[in-house]
C-alpha cells in the first residue's frame, strides 16, 4: 500500500519551530556550514524524466517537469526525502519564471539543500553543437535570479556531462566559459549583500578523458574555475568492493584537488534493477576511506520509472517507498562521516595545471566571450548590409556557406576555434545578428558593391544607425575581429572539417541561384547551427 500522506505531510508543514538551514560555504575542498561544521551531501536526484508526471507544466513548450513548482507534489514527495536521510536534493531543470517558494520553504524547515542544474533539455549547452551565447546566458541567469534568493540552496551546475567522450571534449570550453560568467554574476551580488552560492560540473565517467576533464575544470584563472566538482559514477555493482568499483582509484586522483568533490550521480542498477542495489557503495562513501577527499553524494534516483533506477514508486497522489528506499535509509543512517571544523581546517592542495592539446583533448585554456546582448545590438544597429526581415532562417545555411568558402575573413568575427582558443567577438548573439555581421563584412570588402548586399533579395542595404554609447565597444569587437580573422587561416579551418558535416543545419536542396551555386561550396567548413540551444554558430 502507499503511504498515507496526512500525518507525513502535517508533520512537515506544522514544523514551524524548526530554525531554517544554515547557508554553506565552501573551504578548500570542503563544504562547511556557516557557524562552522563540515557539511557532507547525503543527497538524491529529484526529478521526473521530461514529459509528463504530476506537477508538469501546462507550457507545451516545456520538455520538462518543474520539481519545484507545484506545492501539493512536494507535500507528497518531502516527507519521504526527509524520512530517508536526505540533506540535499539535486534537480536538473527548474522553471525560472515559476513560483519555487512554498516547495523551498518546506525543503528549509525539513533540513534539505539544493543543487540546481542551470540548463534545461531545449536550452542547454550542447555537446554537439556547444554555444554560449546570450540566450544561454539569460536562461542560467534566471535561474540563479529565482532560486538565489533561499538560503538552501548550495549551488549551480553549469553542465552535465555535456563532455562524454574523446570527440566532443571542445564543448568543454563553452561550458567553462558559462561557470566563469555565472560566478562573476554571483559575486556581483555578493558585492551588494548576497551571499556565497558555488557554480560546478557534474562529469560522467569516461576513461579516456576524466583526468583532463577534471584538470581542465579547475586550472588556470580561479575566476574561471569551478567552485566543485560533481562526479556521475556508477561502478559499484551489486556486491563489490572498495577496490574492485575503482572508487580507491577516485580518492587518490582527487586527493590533491583544491575543490570539494562529490558523487552528482551515483547507484548502479544492473545487478538487480533498482530494488536490487544493496547501497554498500553508500557505507564506503561515508567511511574514513573516502571522506577526507569525498563530500559526500547523490544517489540517482527518487523517482522509479522506465530506466529502474527510482526508490519511491509515485501513482497520482501516492508515494510509495521501495525495498531499496529502506535499505538506504539505513545505510544513511548509520553513516556518520569523520569531519574536521573549519577553524581548525586549513587547505593545502593548490589548483591543477591545464590539459595539453592532444588527440583526446581539445579545449584551449582561452575561453569564449561573455555573452553581450548590448553588443550584439549595437553591431547590428551598425550595420549597412542586413539580412531582410522575412528570410527564413533555415536560408541561412547558404548565405553563410558561400561568404565564408569566398571571403573567410568576412567570417572572423563569428569564428570558433576550442583547439586553438580562438573565438570572434560575435559568437554568443543570436543567427540573425550573425548572419548580418557577415553580410555586411562581405559586402564591406566587396568595396560596397550593388550586388554585394542582394543575395537574390536575401539581403539590403540599410541605413546604419549612429550610436555614441556603442563606440567603445565596436572599437573593442573590431579589434577581437582582425585578431581572429588572422587565425582563420591554416589548421584552425581544417581541424573541425568533419564535424561541421555532422552538424549541417542548413537543407542542401535549398539554393540561392545563379548568384549562389551549392555545388561549387565547400558548405561542410561554413556551417550554420541554428537548432539545438535555439542560437546560431559557425563552426570554422
């Protein structure tokens, strides 16, 4: 039978006595709470798979199920967590434009933290595809806008294994670029009396690249560094071992990291299902073996459903918890982990060193820039030659393609190179402020020609608008634009050949004739992509 909610729930929401959860803090590779005790994650991932459930938006454009948007869902759900053990939940999209405060109110007075994914299944950082562009840059912002304001809430992930292998590792750079950003927004708010919420990765396992991924994330510029590391794991099967699941492996390796780590994502479900995992690998992680390196971790997940990988069984309005719930709950209980204050705490272990370029890395320590709605406005308001109000933007492709096989330096300024660290001035604005910085480029060098600004009616001349305010800045991105336009040149075209084919936005069918012929194109080197995170890049 499902549990009966009544007593649960009043229990929670009556707790108006409890004193709400001290804000943690971050001390070298430790979390601490602020009056000074060591805080260990005992977490689980909160959140139903995108599409449906109980408490989904009503917004078809939503592909996911806010986790803390609907308070009748968390009377259900939060009682259970707080019977589990739990101190922290972790979610992987919230509505940033949606109410959170009650749900927040009663994880505080239940004792739970939260660790918030910024992104979200159609705006988010893509692996195949990687941008970080104003778009992104507004939706992550909004989300540290409107979960910032509790003091449960610990940090933010800025990506979740957007990196899984050795032939994306250039993605990194964006997502490096987005922790850089969303730190600085943060500490601009502590600048007027916020406080401090820490911004991190949550990396899958993979062989070949997790030492890189790692170092790559936490060298160089500190203000570019993440504040932890969150670790995917799940290599303690059924009934294994310290050393046969490599977490022995785990603890040596992040021994010298200068950031708290944990376990973003850990349970592993093969020997069994769900109901089969014993949670030996919960015992481990709270032991002395690992809690001098390890701060704990978040078992995946609450939820049961298709994958199997759940601890409570949700039908409509019941909550039932599963065999494997209640062995956790007493592992947890009975994990009481070696801590250290903080007064008596003082940190040793120092940044790593950046990855070399390789055959299994390619992400330069040079980062793209911040996203810059002001910019990309004024460099479109500037222009001369613009694409026309009504083109559709899967034309874009082509008028991409040919400028850049016939003029590359017209491209400069919306090139990105992760390999080489070099990035125009103008890849976070959006296709359309793209497309007409190229155009007008081209249409510059073309020494204003009359055709050099018609593409078949795609494109016009316009009046450049004048403005005082925005002369700064172009000067800077002009500037940005013939230091890339000089790295176009060479290997930095050739290095991303085969993957600009994979990821061709524009139709080839579609053609802008005579002016234009697809066949005489190297389009697979110019490349558009206007999918995915909702923004264009050209992937020279």
């Amino acid at each position: 039978m499902g549990f009966l909610q009544s007593a649960l729930t009043t229990s929670l929401l009556l707790a108006s006595n409890v004193a709400a959860v001290d804000p943690i803090i971050m001390k070298g590779s430790k979390f601490f709470t602020k009056n000074g005790e060591q805080f260990f994650i005992k977490g689980v991932a909160y959140q139903q798979e995108a599409g449906g459930g109980p408490g989904g938006s009503t917004d078809s454009k939503n592909k996911y199920v806010d986790p803390l948007a609907d308070p009748k869902v968390c009377q259900r759900d939060f009682p259970l967590l707080e019977k589990l053990g739990v101190n922290t939940i972790r979610t992987y999209a919230i509505d940033p434009k949606a109410d959170h405060s009650e749900c927040m109110s009663m994880l505080n007075k239940a004792g739970i933290y939260v660790v918030a994914d910024l992104g979200e299944p159609a705006l988010s950082i893509n692996r195949d595809s990687p941008a970080w562009n104003v778009e992104l840059y507004e939706r992550y912002t909004a989300v540290i806008d409107n979960l910032g304001q509790y003091d449960n809430v610990i940090g933010f992930f800025a990506g979740n294994e957007v990196t899984n292998n050795n032939t994306n590792t250039d993605a990194s750079a964006y997502v490096k670029a987005a922790t850089r950003d969303m730190k600085k927004y943060i500490s601009d708010k502590m600048a007027k009396g916020g406080r401090w919420m820490g911004v991190g990765y949550a990396a899958n396992d993979d062989a070949e690249i997790r030492a890189n991924m790692a170092q790559y994330f936490n060298c160089g510029d500190q203000d570019s560094a993440i504040d932890f590391w969150g670790y995917n794991i799940y290599s303690w099967c059924g009934k294994s071992s310290f050393t046969e699941s490599g977490y022995d492996v785990q603890v040596k390796f992040f021994s010298n990291f200068s950031v708290p780590v944990f376990f973003a994502e850990y349970g592993c479900n093969t020997v069994g299902g769900a109901d089969g995992r014993l949670w030996d690998d919960t015992t481990a992680l709270y032991s002395n073996q690992m809690t001098g390196v390890f701060s704990g971790g978040i078992v995946y997940m609450y939820h049961e459903e298709e994958n199997d990988y759940g601890l409570v069984k949700i039908d409509g309005n019941t909550a039932t918890p599963m065999k494997n719930y209640k062995v956790l709950q007493s592992k947890l209980a009975d994990a009481k982990p070696s801590s250290t204050s903080m007064g008596s705490y003082n940190p040793t272990n120092s940044p790593a060193a950046c990855p070399a370029i390789s055959k299994n890395w390619k992400a330069a320590e040079a980062l793209p820039p911040t996203p810059d709605s002001d910019l990309c406005d004024c460099m479109y308001n500037s222009l001369s030659c613009a694409p026309v109000d009504d083109l559709d933007e899967k034309d874009y492709g082509d008028i991409f393609g040919y400028i850049c096989k016939n003029d590359a330096a017209a491209c400069a300024g919306i090139k990105q190179d992760a390999e080489s660290g070099v990035y125009g001035p103008y890849v976070m604005c959006n296709p359309k402020q793209q497309l007409g910085h190229v155009l007008n480029a081209y249409y510059t060098n073309q020494n204003s020609a009359a055709d050099a600004c018609d593409f078949n009616g795609a494109a016009s001349v316009v009046s450049a608008k004048s403005d005082s305010s925005c002369e700064a800045s172009l000067a800077k991105a002009n500037s940005a634009v013939a230091v890339a336009a000089t790295a176009t040149v060479g290997s930095a075209v050739s290095s991303s050949t085969s993957k600009s084919s994979e990821n061709a936005a524009a139709p080839a069918s579609v053609r802008i004739a005579p002016f234009m012929s697809m066949g005489d194109m190297v389009i697979s080197l110019y490349v558009l992509v206007a999918m995915g995170v909702g923004a264009g890049m050209v992937m020279l």
